[in-house]
C-alpha cells in the first residue's frame, strides 16, 4: 500500500491546456488530486447521454409496458452497479489503468487480455455515441433549420463529433473532467426540460404486447423480452468496468475505498435520468408514431424528433452535442491509454491520436459502406459477455489478496522487463485466464439475441437469454476452485496473506530488463522471499 502523501507536497493540478504526459505508468502520490466526486462526474457524464436513452427504448422495443420497462431498467442499473463499483478500487490502490492492474491475476503478459477488451468496448460505444448524437444533431438541424439529410450532412455532423472528442483526449484527464463537469449539468438541465417538453403526451399506462388479450404465444415470449432488455440496460454499467481505473488513478490512495465504490455506484444509479427519459419518450413513439419502433428497423431518433415540439428541436440538438462529447471522450481517453500500454513505444498522445483516427475511419465506413449501425449492438453484447467474467476474475482476485498489490511488479510489461511477483508461468497466470476464456466461451455459447445472435445452447432456457449471468458465476465458481487446487505463490499475497485461497512456497524470479540494475534485481528478490 502506498503511504500517505503529505499534504504540503502535493502538487497543484497542471491548467487545462497542458497536454497530459502520463501513460498507464503509476501516477505519483504527489499529483493525485482527483476527489471521488470527480469520478462520479466523469462515470455518470460519460453515460448521460443520447446514446443511453437510446438503451433505455429498448424495453418498448422488446414490447413491453411502461412499468414492465421500467422493472427492468432498475434491475438492469442495479445490477449493472453492483457489478461495476468494485472495479474502482483498483486505480486509488495501484495508481495506474485496470488492464495493467490485472497483471497481479492474469499474469505479467496475460494482461493484454484486459487492453484488447477495453479497445473494443471502447470503439463500440463510441461509435454508437457519435452515430446517434450525430444523427440527432442533422434530424434536429433539419426540422428547426430545414438543413438537408444527406450523406455530407451526417459525415460533417459525425467528423464534428469525433474531431472535438480527439482534441479533448489529447489534452487528457484534466481537460476532460472539466467538459465532463459542464456535461453533467447541462445534459442533465436538457432532459429535465425534456420532460416538461414530454409530460402533455406521457401516459404511464401504455400496455406494450404482452396484454391479457395477448395470444399464447406472444405471451411466452414475455420472459425471454424482460431479461433481454434487462441486459441491454445491465451492459451499459458494465461497460465502464475497464475504464474505471483511467479515472480513479488519479484519487489518492489514503482516500476510503468506500468513498471510491460508493461514487462509482452512485454514478450509475443516477443515469436512471437518460434510462427513464429514453423509455417515457419510446412509450409516447410507440402511441403516436408506432413506425419509429417497429422492431424490424427501429429510429428512436427519428421518432422523438417526429414527436418532439418546435420548441424542443435545438435543446436535442444540444443534447446530442452535449451527450455525444461527453460519452466519447470517457471511451476514447480510455482506448488510447490501454494501447498505449500493449505498445509503450507509443506515448499516450501517439496511442491516442492513432487509436482515434481508426475508430473515425471505423464509424464512417460502417455508416455509409457496410451499413453495420445495427448490428453494433451486437457487437456490444458480445463483448459485454467477455469483459464481465475478466471483471469478476479482478474482484475476486482483490478479495483473495485482501486489496494487496506491488505496483512496481505490475509495470514489468510496460518496462519490457521480466520476472517479479506476477511471472507466473512465463508471464501467464494460467488459473485467471482459464477462468475468464471458459466463462467468456460459457456466456457466448448461451447467448440469446432475437434477430441477432443465437449462440449454439441460446435455446436452452426457452429463449431467455442467459448467457451473461451464467457466465458471471462459472467466473466466480471456477477461478476459486482453481485458487484452491492450485495454489499460487506466497509473494503475490500481502503480510495478512490469502483470503478464500491456498498459497505455497516458491522463489520469485527478480525483476531483469531495461532499467532494472543485478544489484536492485538482488535487493528485490530478497525483499519478495522475505515476504
């Protein structure tokens, strides 16, 4: 555990305009300044957006009531909450990202396991960001401004979207939180407005299709549309589990981990604002404009623009501005920072621009030449399904090691060197990665997407699909048993020792490499075994 930075040494956070020099390297005690109210502004920022209204609609989608929708929205936010908030302890404790944190389970080299996902998380939600901010932003210019909705309109309003995000990125942590700070409440004001825009057509009765008078077969699919649409909302929270650690990094360690989880769990529960907002409003498409959700080609956009009054056309488009530059730089902040942990050849900046730059040409592609915006959330799904079980590993793994971690041993990867606590076996620790890639193939083959993806066993609960919290508790179940059977090294553990795990006595290979002298090489080796 890192001691407790005097107070007097703490270092004045640098101005806005300087560009951010940190890569995924421990951020010093002394520049740790960040507050957990700063994490909760930048987790629940980065989700009030267009694009999670976009998630709340789909319960109307999937056919159900108002009510029924909205069961499902607090059970997909709490959960979701409940299974994200843990993953912030990790930046306060190690000062660095959650992939590279997850070398003390994974292994040394196992750790890319948690860059990957995050870069494809990231990219997939940030697109989904720009193109529905985006979209929004063109439908509203053109009702209020009669601007035309062609091809050039949505490139300039995507490249608009995607051009600010990159700057703000660039310039890192401190300017993002300060967009995040005017995000929050501004976006916030905006759809507070919108319900007073709403509240004349709002009916909370509207029954969706699953009525008494509902057929019998329409009735049984009831189940299977409330967990869908469940996991849809659930996977939003879920999807800032590798993110949390860019943010929280820069909290100090002394701060009380109860405050850290708390903010990361509050932040959740308060995108109930975007969730409801988006459900109300899908409900009030779904009586006066019932083409808008028509399950075969949904436009949510489309249809709360059909609905929406005159006077609420530029407020959603400064929503869509708002929501879409908040969102974006959550995930592309995040994105640059892992690559620029799998290639430290690479600083942030370099990562950063490169990663941008694909993930633009990723979005215009997909938009106007494989015509793949639906599919995206598939896509999402899928990798939501293989994230959640790493997360689980990383939870469990902080539990059994009763929040005790090296932080030098973690950055063995990103120095090219070799050998510390976490080795394992050549840099992999076979039991954390087994217990993700079974329960990832577990969550897969068990999915249930209707119209999208069915995985091999997706029909086996009748159509329900359960495949995310199966995979959640082979994760759990699997990764203790092998911390049982197959003990790992004492040095990985702290002075307390192993919690829920057995541990055995074996010599730690000292760090070797760049940057690492025979004689520290000697001093740490002896310091491990000491342990």
């Amino acid at each position: 555990m890192s001691p407790v930075p005097d107070p007097a040494a703490v270092t004045p956070p640098p101005p806005l305009t300087e560009v951010e020099s940190h890569g995924v390297d421990r951020i010093p005690d002394a520049e740790r300044t960040a507050t957990p109210f700063d994490l909760f502004r930048l987790a629940f920022g980065g989700a009030n957006t267009f694009s999670t209204c976009v998630l709340g609609a789909f319960p109307i989608l999937f056919g159900l009531s108002f009510w029924q929708g909205l069961a499902a929205t607090l059970l997909g936010v709490v959960a979701g909450a409940l299974i994200l908030c843990p993953m912030a302890v990790f930046g306060p404790v190690n000062g660095t990202n959650n992939a590279v944190s997850s070398s003390a389970h994974l292994g040394v080299h196992g750790r890319v396991v948690g860059s990957f996902l995050s870069l494809l998380t990231a990219v997939a939600f940030f697109s989904i960001s720009v193109w529905s901010s985006g979209d929004a932003l063109v439908g509203g210019a053109h009702r209020l401004f009669g601007l035309h909705r062609g091809n050039v309109s949505y490139a300039l309003a995507y490249a608009l979207f995607a051009g600010l995000v990159l700057i703000v990125c660039v310039y890192g942590f401190r300017f993002m939180l300060f967009v995040n700070k005017i995000a929050v409440t501004s976006a916030s004001a905006l759809f507070l407005l919108g319900a007073i825009a709403f509240a004349g057509d709002f009916d909370p009765s509207y029954a969706g299709v699953f009525t008494d008078s509902a057929d019998a077969a329409t009735q049984s699919l009831f189940w299977p549309s409330f967990i869908g649409a469940a996991l849809i909302v659930l996977s939003n929270p879920v999807s800032f589990g590798a993110f949390l650690g860019d943010w929280s990094r820069y909290i100090p360690a002394s701060t009380p981990r109860r405050k850290v989880v708390g903010a990361a769990f509050l932040s959740q529960i308060a995108t109930l604002l975007p969730f409801v907002f988006g459900l109300a409003t899908a409900s009030i498409i779904a009586n006066k404009a019932p083409e808008y959700v028509d399950p075969a080609a949904p436009d949510f956009v489309g249809g709360l623009l059909a609905i929406s009054p005159s006077w609420f056309f530029l407020p959603v488009c400064l929503l869509a501005l708002i929501g879409g530059l908040s969102t974006g730089t959550t995930a592309l902040y995040g994105t640059g920072l892992d690559f620029s942990s799998v290639f430290p050849r690479l600083s942030r900046v370099q990562a950063t621009v490169l990663i941008g730059v694909l993930s633009i040409a990723f979005i215009f592609v997909g938009r106007f030449g494989l015509d793949i915006v639906q599919s995206i959330s598939t896509f999402a799904t899928m990798i939501i399904t293989c994230t959640t079980p790493w997360m689980v590993v990383m939870i469990l793994g902080y539990h059994t090691r009763r929040g005790w971690y090296d932080p030098e041993a973690l950055q063995v990867f990103n120095r090219r060197q070799r050998g510390g606590r976490y080795w394992f076996a050549h840099g992999w620790n076979w039991r954390g990665m087994t217990a993700w890639w079974v329960s990832a193939v577990v969550g897969v083959l068990f999915t249930n997407i209707p119209g999208q993806f069915v995985g091999p066993l997706g029909e086996l609960a009748n159509g329900v699909d359960i495949g995310l919290p199966l995979s959640l508790a082979v994760a759990a179940v699997l990764f203790l048993t092998l911390l049982r059977l197959f003990p790992e090294p004492r040095a990985v553990y702290g002075p307390e020792g192993a919690r829920l795990a057995r541990t055995v006595d074996v010599p730690v290979p000292p760090i070797t490499g760049p940057g690492a002298s025979t004689e520290d090489a000697s001093v740490r080796e002896k310091a491990q075994l000491a342990d």
